[in-house]
C-alpha cells in the first residue's frame, strides 16, 4: 500500500465524516438502551460500533428476534436520531470543496456507510449531495458491517477502480479496519476521537479535522 500513489477514487463514509453527527447517535442510543432497560456506556459506545450495521448492534441483546423484529427495534433509535439531528444537517467544513476538486479531475466518488436509506436520504438529500456519488453502498443491500470489507469492496467494484486506487474518508476505528482489510488507504477525520486513536493502523495516510485541512496535502493527490 503506497501512500504517494494518485487516488483514482474516493469512498465516503457518512455519519462522522460527511457530517459530524455522532454525538446524536449516541444521545438516541442512550435513550432507547434506557427504554429497554439496557445498560448503555457513552464512552465507548460509538469507538465500538460505529460502521456495524443497526442488527449486529442490537441482535446481541435480543436473541430471540427475527430480522423483522430488529429491523422495528433498530428503526425505533434511528426515529430518535432523525427527530434531533434533522434541523441541524450541515457538512464537515471543507467537505464540498473536496468534492468539486475531484469531480473536476472526473474522480468518481461512493459513500459507503452503515446507516439505513431514510438516514442516507437524511443527510445526502439535505445537502444535495446525493447526484455527487457515482454509488452508495449499505448494509440494507445484503452487505456486512464495518470493520468487514464488503461495502468499500463494492464501491470500488462498482466505480471500476482497484482497491488500492481508493481512499477512503473514515471517523471510526472499525472503518479504518474495513478499509485496512480491503487493501485501502484511509484519511482519519478527527470529528469523533483523536488521532491516537487511529496511531496503530498502517493504512492511515492523514488525520485531518476537517477536510480544509487537506489543502495542499500530499497524501491526497489525484491520477
């Protein structure tokens, strides 16, 4: 994995790195662990489970449900979710002007998140940004969760470009693993934890706070 080869694409995740949401994510896990009387750990919830899909969350503790079921369960949470964070969408400072630079170097672009369609359809439609993705790939197309590979596989088979082609633009722990294990170099944007919180992975080519802050980059270069 060269960190100096010219990206022929790029991979978005979106909660955390299109916009920097996830503190509302985790007040609306807190209040529906609390409705059903579940311990819920702030501190590292989100380090944990960002990227897995909503069932791999919350399957564990009801082992007894089928897929409809966990689909009401997970459905329940994202209502909260979208009922607090929906007046407030805004994208990551920087983050369009990423996406104008690209698209004038006819560099295709992909979302690949673990976050059910009416979440996508939340932020991406919001912002207008849907028509700026080649393609979004989710766990509710039949993929696996982060930290597996599957959705950033896709995305880059869809787009017609190598695995090693792409960067990819991540917030979590288990993000960057799914993009390490997909052959991927991954930019760390700093929304949700510290750079040392991504010191131990090779693939990690910037940490950044925001994408203005990729201006001038090396790292990030366009074929």
């Amino acid at each position: 994995m060269q960190p100096e080869t010219p990206a022929k694409a790029l991979i978005f995740d979106m909660d955390g790195t299109i916009v920097d949401n996830m503190r509302y994510h985790d007040d609306a896990w807190e209040s529906w662990y609390r409705k059903h009387g579940l311990p819920f750990e702030r501190a590292t919830f989100s380090v944990r489970t960002a990227g897995m899909a909503i069932a791999e969350i919350i399957g564990p503790h009801f082992p007894g449900a089928d897929a409809a079921e966990l689909q009401r369960l997970g459905e329940e949470k994202e209502g909260l979710y979208r009922d607090t964070y929906g007046p407030l969408v805004a994208p990551v400072a920087g983050l369009v002007d990423l996406l104008d630079r690209a698209r004038a170097q006819a560099v295709p672009m992909a979302v690949g998140t673990a976050a059910p369609p009416p979440n996508i359809a939340l932020i991406l439609d919001t912002l207008s940004l849907r028509e700026r993705f080649a393609t979004i790939v989710s766990p509710s197309q039949g993929f696996r969760g982060k930290p597996h590979p599957d959705m950033f596989l896709a995305a880059a088979e869809r787009m017609g470009v190598a695995p090693a082609d792409c960067i990819v633009f991540e917030d979590a722990p288990n993000g960057v693993e799914a993009a390490r294990r997909a052959g991927m170099r991954a930019v760390a944007v700093l929304t949700m934890l510290p750079a040392q919180a991504f010191a131990a992975f090779d693939n990690v080519i910037a940490s950044v706070d925001d994408y203005a802050a990729l201006d001038g980059n090396p790292a990030l270069r366009f074929a």
